[in-house]
C-alpha cells in the first residue's frame, strides 16, 4: 500500500516537473518571437534622436523659424517661439515659449545648451515675454528667463539673467555673470559679476565688433545648415575625387 501511494506521488511530481518545464520553453519561444517582432529594421537611421520633436505646438500657438534661420537637429522649439531671418540656435538649447513670447531676431545666435523661458509676468511690470534683437550673441550655458536684450550686445557663457533685466544696446556681460530680476545694464557698458555690477565703458572699437562676431557666428551656421538637407552634402566630395581621378561625371 504504501509502495502504491509512493509511486503516485512520484508520477504527479514528474508530471508536474514536465508540465512546469514545457510552460518555461514555451516562454522562451514566445519572448524569441515577440523579441524578434519588435527588432529594428537593418535600414533603420542610426541618428534617430530617439524620436525627439524640435518643433513643439502648444495649443494653438506654434514655433515660427525663418527659411534661413539654423536651428539644430536637437534643439527643442516650444509654444510661442519665433527664430528670425539670419538667427541661429545651436544644439542642446532648449527655448520653451509655454507661458510667453521668445523672439531671436534678425542675425543674432543662442549657442550650445542655452535654455530660454518666459514667465507669465515681470515683477519691474515690464513685458514678460524674452525679447533677443538683432545681432545678439548669447553664449553657451546661458539662462535667460523673461528678459530684453536690445540690438548688438554679447551675453558670455553661462550668464543668467533674470525676470524683467534689461540690456542695452552695445553691451556686454562678461562670462558667468548674474543679472537679477529688473537689473537693468546702460548703452555702451561692460558688466561682470555675481550679481552683475559696472567694470567700464566699452571703447568705440569694441562696440563695432560686436554685430562682427554675430555677423561671423551666421557666416559659420550656413555650413551647418546645408549637411541638414534632405539629402547630404557628401555628393560634392565625392564629384571632386572623381575629378582627380579623371572620371567623367
């Protein structure tokens, strides 16, 4: 009797080990297949950005670029953003225009990792919107948060100006200055510091180089625009080693 109940036991535990051992292979083959399903196609873009959108609507209010605006494959444009003729946006910048206006005008740069917002309002009672005129260079790491910065005027490298400041026309913010909320800095003036104070009066020279370097900056942007193309530009190397070679084209 006992030998009887022992030799049961052992064929349910068997076959409990088989069954359980034919679910885990049939998970196998399931998870292989389904793995298999979901793999990218061989001819799949490698520089994909991962799906990341440059252009953002929010409600209806839409980014706006110029036709011969650069703006950077992975940069993010959102809500209430217009790029303007000339200007350029390099990569990493993000400029979210959710709460208000962002303008770049005409000729002016925002260069590496820039991010750009605007507040509902400015407690100077100031327009809240972040005005960039033209021929404004803004350097990389900057934050700009609800500010203006009038016509040719150079903001160093992460610079962060602040709800309702204000710079003038033919300035400039030395590199890691901090400009608080309504700081307002004079024509003609350079500023340094944490937060941004007077360090002197620009000379007439320096003022005329200023829309240079954003003029320079625009000349740069122009190569970069045409590698992003529908198609490439590598064709234009390729026809100049075929001409070496004395192969007709």
């Amino acid at each position: 009797m006992a030998t009887s109940i022992a030799a049961r036991i052992s064929r349910k535990a068997a076959a409990s080990t088989f069954s359980a051992h034919r679910h885990v292979i049939t998970s196998r083959n399931f998870a292989t297949e389904a793995a298999k399903a979901i793999s990218p196609s061989s001819d799949r873009v490698k520089w994909d950005y991962r799906g990341q959108r440059k252009i953002i609507p929010l409600g209806q209010w839409v980014p706006k670029v110029a036709v011969d605006a650069y703006v950077a494959p992975n940069v993010v444009l959102a809500g209430q953003v217009t790029v303007g003729d000339g200007a350029s946006v390099w990569n990493g910048c993000v400029l979210r225009g959710d709460l208000n206006k962002i303008t770049v005008g005409f000729c002016s740069n925002v260069q590496e990792r820039c991010v750009i917002h605007a507040a509902w309002s400015s407690p100077t009672g100031l327009p809240a919107e972040t005005s960039i005129e033209r021929f404004v260079t803004i350097g990389a790491y900057s934050l700009l948060r609800s500010c203006t910065i009038e016509p040719e005027c150079i903001i160093g490298q992460h610079s962060i100006l602040m709800e309702g400041s204000l710079v003038e026309t033919h300035s400039i913010l030395e590199a890691g200055s901090v400009v608080p909320p309504g700081r307002r800095i004079p024509t003609g003036e350079l500023w340094a510091g944490n937060p941004a104070r007077f360090v002197r009066a620009l000379t007439h020279e320096e003022t005329l180089e200023i829309p240079k370097l954003a003029v320079a900056i625009n000349d740069l942007s122009k190569e970069h625009f045409s590698e992003f193309l529908p198609y490439s530009t590598i064709y234009l190397e390729v026809e100049k080693f075929k001409k070496s070679l004395g192969i007709t084209i």
